[in-house]
C-alpha cells in the first residue's frame, strides 16, 4: 500500500517535495521562453488615443498621444506627418518603439511610420477631432440689458 499508516507523514512530505520541485521547474522553463528573443509576426502602429476631443468646434484641439510600433524586421524607421511630409522622430536598428506625440491641430491627422532608406510608408494610424459643443453664430446685435 502507498499511504500505510506508519508511512503516511513521509509519502505526504515527499509528495509536497515533488511538487515544488515541478514549480519551480515550471518557473525556470517560464524564465527561459521570456529571455529569448520574440518573433514578431505582424506590422502594427497604435496611437491612444485615436480622437482629440476640443471644446468647441472649429477651436484647436491639444492632445498628448501615444504612439507605439512594431514591424517585422530591424532597421531604421521614422515616424512622419502625412499631410506635410514632416518627421517627428527617428529609430536606428529598431524592432518597435514608442514616441509621446504632442497635437495641436483644428484638423484630423494622420501618422505614418516610413523606412528611413526608402522613404516608402509602412503603416499608418489616424487622429480624428471632434468637440463638446457646435460654435455659436455670434449675432451683431447691441443689447442695453
């Protein structure tokens, strides 16, 4: 029999042996997978938010947005405006990266990440812009009260 009486103390302390020996085990294998490099599968760039919110509309909008990237294959990236074709930074020998973008605009914009070679797009992610509320029409009247 396995758990006989007389035996029951030492089969139960060498079954609480063999399972921390099991997690930590487990814990090493865990350690291993984390430290070896990542395959990436996939080209992304996320921004958040994707919407700046202004208070009215037609009023410049502010934003901090965060913008974060990934592509397949290291090499030097740049992330760019679209509309005027203007770099707001760079990355050499890059997997993925990630750039506090400052907005400031009435007009939705949109971001691309370019290879810094070719100057070709990659990717790209869109700010939109919307308000709380619709501009008044101020009327030309003079009130006395």
């Amino acid at each position: 029999m396995f758990f006989s009486s007389s035996n029951k103390l030492l089969n139960i302390g060498l079954l609480l042996l063999l399972a921390i020996i099991s997690a930590e085990l487990q814990a090493a294998e865990k350690l291993k997978n984390a430290n070896e490099p990542q395959s990436i599968s996939k080209t992304t760039l996320d921004i958040m938010p994707k919407k700046c919110v202004a208070l009215r509309k037609g009023r410049e909008c502010f934003a901090r947005i965060n913008v974060y990237w990934q592509v397949t294959q290291a090499g030097n990236y740049c992330l760019r405006r679209q509309v005027d074709k203007m770099i707001i930074n760079c990355w050499q020998a890059e997997i993925s990266g990630e750039f506090a973008y400052i907005f400031r605009s009435k007009n939705p914009e949109v971001l691309e990440l370019i290879s810094q070679e070719s100057q070709k797009k990659i990717i790209s992610a869109s700010i939109s812009v919307g308000w709380v509320y619709q501009s008044r029409k101020r009327k030309g009247r003079w009130r006395v009260f």
